[in-house]
C-alpha cells in the first residue's frame, strides 16, 4: 500500500507513520531546517547584489528639471501619463485603442 493510499483508506495509520518518521528523524529536519533557511537567504541576497551590479554598471544619474513656464495643458497631458504608469498591471487595459469601450 502507498503512502496516498494510507491517506485515503486509513488516514490515522498516515498520521501515525508521519509522526513515527518526525520522531525517529525530526532532530535531523531540526538541525538542518535552519542551515538551509540560512543558506537559502544568503545565496538570494548575493544574487540580488549581482543583478544590481549588473543593472548599474556604467549608469548614470540624470536630474530633470521643471520648465519655469507650464501650460495647463500640458500640465494635464503630464498628470494623465503619469497616473497611467501607477495603475497597476492587473488593472490595465492591454488592447489595442481600437479595440478599447469607449470612454
């Protein structure tokens, strides 16, 4: 009998083998459980560093400054683009303008 037949026949005899393997084994899922936990943060945190470096390297930083004059129009066009970009992925309208209800 497989373990998913225990599951479905008889689950107190699965609990029962499932504790009888933490028991006989759970100090070794203890004492490894932390040094994978660390192992795995530390390897991500490296990769994490490497891709910044990588998307970094040669960049430079640009300031952009507001015209002294702005036009209401303009100001508009601005604000409508920008609220654009913050509406999140889920909640974009991906077809084509021609495709789009209209407003």
């Amino acid at each position: 009998m497989t373990l998913l037949d225990h599951l479905f026949y008889d689950p107190d005899a699965l609990l029962a083998f499932v504790l009888e393997r933490l028991h006989r084994h759970g100090w070794r899922a203890a004492a490894t459980a932390p040094a994978v936990v660390l192992i795995a943060s530390l390897g991500r945190f490296l990769l994490v560093r490497l891709r910044h470096r990588a998307a970094t390297h040669g960049a430079h930083c640009l300031e952009i400054l507001a015209p002294p004059v702005a036009e209401l129009a303009g100001a508009e066009a601005l604000w409508g683009n920008l609220l654009g970009l913050l509406r999140p992925a889920w909640k974009q309208d991906w077809r084509p303008p021609s495709q789009q209800p209209p407003a």
